[in-house]
C-alpha cells in the first residue's frame, strides 16, 4: 500500500480558498444584516392588544377605590357625630 504525500506548493491551498469564500461569505451577510433605510413601524395601542382589557380594569379598581374612601369618609363622620366630637 503506497501513501502519496502532496507536495508543499499544493498543501493546504484547497482549504485557504474555501476559508477565504467563507470569510468573504460571512462578511456579506453581516453588512447586508446590519444596514436598514426603513422605518420600524409604529406600536399598536395598548387597547388594541392583550393587554387592552387590563387597562380597563385599573381604570375601573380606580373608580371602586374612590367609591370605598368616600364610604369610608361618611361612615368616620357618622361616627364622630354618634360620638359627640
């Protein structure tokens, strides 16, 4: 069995060109990734998404919030008048 050894002017030159398209290759995709002219496009609001139900909800505990203090605010002042102060 006879091994064939390549000379020095052909080793490696197989794999310095296919480094050297991969490097090229690579460095393409990056600069076309990173370049955009277009604007990003504007959010939706926040009504118009999932999280739409959930504003109305904080806005409606607000409300029942104010209700309960004003209930509060009677109730503390009936007392005081039961009292005598």
């Amino acid at each position: 069995m006879r091994y064939y050894r390549r000379t020095n002017d052909m080793q490696g030159s197989v794999m310095t060109h296919l480094h050297r398209l991969a490097l090229i290759a690579f460095c393409a995709c990056s600069f076309a990734g990173c370049g955009s002219s277009s604007e990003p496009p504007e959010p939706p609001k926040v009504e118009d998404t999932a999280f739409g139900d959930m504003v109305g909800t904080m806005d409606k505990a607000r409300g029942v919030q104010d209700t309960v203090d004003a209930q509060k605010q009677q109730t503390d002042q009936q007392i005081n008048a039961a009292e005598g102060q």
